[in-house]
DNA sequence: CTGAAAGCGCTTACAG
DNA sequence: CTGAAAGCGCTTACAG
C-alpha cells in the first residue's frame, strides 16, 4: 500500500513499506538494517533487496528519537591558557556543533591536556577512554604519543579525526587543517609581492615556541621552497629568537636591517607571535617594513588594525572544530563516507577584511 | 514526576512535565506554546509562567516529525547562462542547505529570471508567491522592481533573504553578501601593496557590465577612497570598456600603458570579467602588470593559476546561498532571531592558496 | 527466527 | 475551554 505521506511528491519510503512489501514484519526490517541477526539468511536477503530497490533512506529524526540515547564524544585539545589562547578558538566551533547535535543525542566530554607536558596527553586519553566514547576528536600535538594512541584507537574499532596537525601515515577518519607547507609557501609570495625585489625578507622563528613543532617546520619549508623557486636571487634571513623580549629582538634584528646595503623590507613568523617584532617595530620606528604572521589572537588583530602587520595567515580553527564534530557525527548518526584530508582553506587577513572575517 | 530520560544528566523538559506541573494535559500546553487560542487567560499564564522557569526547549526532531508537514520555501536568482557562471554558486549552497534540511520538511520551489529583461523577475515572483511559500530566498537584482516585491512580501508577512546584493532601506529578515564598498577598498589596498609607489594604476569597467549595477558602483567607490586616503598622489585611470574584445582592450589600455612616463602596474576591474584582460596581458606581453578581480569562475581560476591574475576577491557565494536557506530554517522552524545585515567574509584568493579553497 | 506492542516528544482532530 | 487518543517513523524488549 503506498504511503499517504504529505511529504514531497515521490513518497517518502518507510521500513513500514519495505516490511509489508517483503511480507514480514518491521522489527525485521530493522533487525536486516543494524545487522542485529537472528533473520534466515533468505529473508535477509530479500529485505535487502526491496531496500536497495526501492532506495530506502532512513529518517534520521524518528530514530533518534527513538533511540533516545546518548552518543558519547572525546574531545582532546591543549588547554588554552587565557581566553586569547588560540585554542579557544578549535573550541569554539566545537561547541558551536555540540549544541547543534544535541538534538541528537551527542554528547562531549572535553579532556584538555598540557602543551609542556606530554605525560597529560597520555593520561587524558586514558580518561577519555574510559567513558566509551563513539568517536574521538584530537589534536596529534606529541605525535609519538598520538601515534600510539592512534594505533590503540584503531585497535579499540573507535573512529577519530584530527585537527591542527596531522598524522600521515595514520588510518583516521578525517584530517581538518591546514597543509602547513603550502601556507608557508604562500606567506613567501605575499611578502615577495609587497616587497621591492632587491632587498632582503626574514623569516624568525622563536625558540622558545611551545606550538607543534612538525607545524612550524614545514611552514618555514614552504616559505623557503617559494624564494628558491620564484626569486633564488632574494636575500634572505633565517633567524630565530631566544626570547620575545624587545629588546631581545632589537639586538637580533638591528644587524640586518642594514639600511644602507640590502635593507630588510620584510619578516615573517611562522606562528602566532608576529605581534611581538610588530611591538619591536614600532618602538624603534622601523615602519615600513612588512610584517607577516598567523592567526587571528587578539594581540595580532590589534597590530593589523594598527597597520603594523600586512598580512595574517588564517587557519580556520573554529571551522576545524566544528568540521570535526560534524565529521564524526555524520559517520556515527548518518553512516556517511568521511574525507581523509580535509584542509581547510588558506586564508589571507589584512586590516581591510579583518572586520568582515568570521566563523558562522 | 521527574523525567526518566537516559539523555543528560539535568532531564529534558517535555512538554508532558509542564503539563503535569501545571495540572493540565499536553494538549492544552501545546495550544499555549502555538497561540492556537481556546485557552483561559488563567491557564494560560499558569502555563507560560511554568515554561519560563523550567526553561523549556522544545524538540525539533519529535515536533517535525509529527507535523510531517512540507515547509515550501521560493528561490528566485538570475538565470546561470551555463554551467561556469556565477550563479551557479549560491545555487550550489542553496541545494545543500536545502538535502540537509529535507528532513524538516523543508521543500524548495527554483524560480529563475533572466538578468536582460526585469518582466521575467516580476513574474517569476508572481509564480512564486502563488504557492504560498514560508518563505522566500531572492536576490535584488533589479532594485525597483524587487522594493516593490519586498514591501509586498512584508505585507504578506513573508520572511524573505537578500543574497548578493543588498536593499538598506528595507526591513528582511537577513541579507547576506558582501560589504561591496569594503571589498574595493581592499583591492585598492592590495593593488596599492604590489605596485611600485611611483606608477599609476587603472580601474576598468566593462560597460556591457549586466551584473548588478549599484555593486559595481560601490566597488568602485570603495577603490578609490582608498587612494583616496592613502595614497593621494597615484596617478588613477578610470576606464570603461565598451566591448569584451581583445582588439578594443588593446586600443584602450595601449595608450595608457605609456611604459616610459608613468608605465601601468596593475588594472582593478570590479566584477568577473578579469580574465579578458589577463587574456589581453598574455596575447599583447604585457606581462608584469598586476591584475586584480573577483569571482572564482573558471576563466579567472585560469588565468589566476596561469600567473596572469594576482588577486581574486571573492564573495563566497554559496555560503550565501546556504546561509540564506538556513536563516529562513531557523526563523521559520527553530523560531531563532537572524542576523539583519550577515556580511560574508571578504575572502582574498592567489595562486597558492586557491587550490585549497573550498566552501564546506 | 519472527511479530505485536509500547514508547521516544510533539501535534492534531475529535469529543465533550 | 479542555482532555484523551491516535499518529509521525523508528527502536527494542518481550513473547512465542
């Protein structure tokens, strides 16, 4: 008997449907549909059939209503030390989709552990564990230790995703972030675009960084990688710095200013502490030259707005966030496919769009 | 009695524990909560105060599930001429609002018009309205004729979205698309960041332009107040080009590019029309003037990875479609607040990262 | 191995 | 003006 649904012109097609045109009864239906056995292989077979011609589709709302049951999630990211921590922000969008799914029955444990002490990873993962979770979102921040716990993830049939930084040769369900190499590689176009051709860049790493390390490593590949392609003949710094103290940095960056032979016309940051030579370069009046860095911590914004900072490369961490989330849920709720390698875009903040920027 | 659902640790409030709360039945709840009348003001009040304290949160999933009712929804946007048009995009975001939400019931009825002739608008609205939408998704190309639409629409108490352009003066429940005087302005500031101080530039206007008209013009406002104001003393060339053609391009801008004065470094044109003048660059070896545009279409994706563009501003226009479904779900389902005027981000493609960029 | 029944939270037509 | 009941599509515990 066809379906008296109102909804859409083709009816909608109901186990109800399948259950009468295979001549059993729903609860069979549903016992074919979640592999939940005891069918005769031959009813199996033809409930399947009827499913596959006739496209089933299953209301998402009616069963999680029905099931009313809680479907628990992971959470590990590194703490965020204040509320203009970078790691607010993965956090944001993770709540942004937690509220989202509620509906559904999602629900997120949060485990945050230390960027300066691995043994906290380790033992949040433990922690996380032990609440059963249907699926995992981390950040790989040790990848020795995320490794393992990858393996173990993968032996426990838990799926996961990664944000921030990725693990290659890991099996997960989805990567979110960005090709580090590849951004690095487009903040050496941008500073050889807005730079004249016959002075010198820099590129100052600070030592004392406590972010993912394979991250700045590959970033500072890419921004190499672009000069030695496109303008070998460029002269260039590569610098690091011991301490973000000023006058630190004047002591390092006042010898290569040089302004008489190849003055420096630009630096770039592989991190989020590009505001920090901002500060240096305002205090000893050096304006002029073009400052690039990542993301969008409050300390930049201000430094951009201020004209200090030219560029700011952007990640999209909320979206990572949130992405993620979604990702496992529509694997866990919905059963569907799951990129591998999701990166997200590279995006380009300059005090024009800055006020335009935004994450949904 | 307290509910005994397995779901979080502070129970859902149900409707059926106001009900009990109150000593009334579900039913009577259920007309408090729609105004569907035939209650006492006594009962009434009793009811809402009961609502208010407990903070009840009523469930989508099970409230659409009964109502298994369609939401009939009108999308009316200029006709895409073939498959690399713009109006492709927001059509692509639309859709996929409009799968995600299928389950809500959420049905939407396409009503496109041709950019050369308004008629086609006018009644395409006309069609659309006789299905007594929920709501109405439209972009006001035509500004006179889509006021009058708008003031009909609010009339009618129809929740209706702006998309890519914007009409101020009226009162919709959203409009998303850019801020087009901002997005100039950033491209004077990026053309102003690449090109030597000591050489002019030029912003072109294709006069058989049939994008909307009050866009451009802001776009071009936006560019040169930022010469405007920060580099007064460039020398400026405000073009219109009559035709497309490579041979009238040529005569154009030859006299312009005067290479021994002041040679033309780079050529701003506001809308998706770039890549005639990257083919110009390229057929002419022209090649070192910095060209910037907008629209990823796949001319302009083209010549951007060709090198012949520096710059692409892009609008994200299927967020805007997607956005644009999803705030008229919300008002109309969800029963949320929308924001009045959702600038989308104003987005700044090159070369390297265009690969990446990808809308969700 | 299979079916009938109750229930998820909300909506609505009907009886009073 | 109000309540009891049936139903949306799916899930599950129980009886056979």
């Amino acid at each position: 008997m066809p379906n008296k649904s109102k909804k859409g012109n083709n009816p909608t097609i109901r186990i109800k449907d399948i259950a009468e045109k295979a001549g059993v009864s729903i609860g069979t239906v549903d016992r074919v549909l979640h592999n939940r056995g005891e069918v005769s292989e031959k009813t199996k077979k033809k409930v399947l059939a009827i499913v596959k011609e006739l496209n089933y589709q299953p209301n998402l709302l009616a069963s999680s209503l029905a099931l009313k049951k809680e479907i628990p999630f992971a959470v590990l990211i590194p703490k965020a030390h204040d509320d203009d921590s970078y790691w607010m922000k993965p956090l944001d969008g993770i709540q942004k989709a937690a509220n989202e799914m509620a509906q559904y029955g999602i629900r997120i444990k949060y485990h945050f552990f230390d960027m300066m002490d691995k043994s906290t990873f380790t033992s949040a993962m433990e922690k996380a564990l032990a609440d059963n979770p249907r699926g995992i979102l981390f950040s790989p921040y040790f990848t020795n230790e995320s490794v393992k716990a990858a393996e173990l993830l993968q032996e426990m049939e838990i799926p996961f995703v990664l944000i921030d930084s990725n693990l290659k040769q890991i099996d997960k369900l989805s990567y979110l972030g960005h090709d580090a190499q590849q951004s690095g590689y487009l903040a050496g176009r941008l500073l050889d675009l807005c730079t004249p051709k016959d002075q010198s860049v820099a590129i100052l790493n600070f030592g004392k960084e406590t972010e993912n390390l394979s991250h700045l490593k590959r970033r500072k590949e890419g921004f190499l990688t672009y000069f030695e392609q496109n303008n070998p003949n460029r002269e260039l710094h590569v610098l690091k710095s011991e301490d973000e103290d000023v006058e630190y940095l004047a002591s390092l960056l006042t010898p290569v200013l040089r302004k008489d032979k190849m003055p420096l016309a630009g630096i770039f940051v592989p991190n989020s502490k590009i505001y920090r030579v901002a500060t240096f370069i305002k205090q000893y009046e050096h304006e002029g030259i073009h400052l690039i860095g990542y993301d969008l911590i409050s300390k930049n914004v201000e430094a951009i707005k201020g004209g200090l900072i030219d560029f700011l490369v952007c990640q999209r961490p909320e979206e990572q966030g949130y992405k993620g989330i979604y990702t496992l849920f529509e694997h866990v709720v919905a059963r569907k496919e799951a990129i591998k390698e999701n990166f997200t875009s590279i995006d380009i903040i300059t005090r024009e769009n800055i006020d335009y920027y935004r994450f949904l």
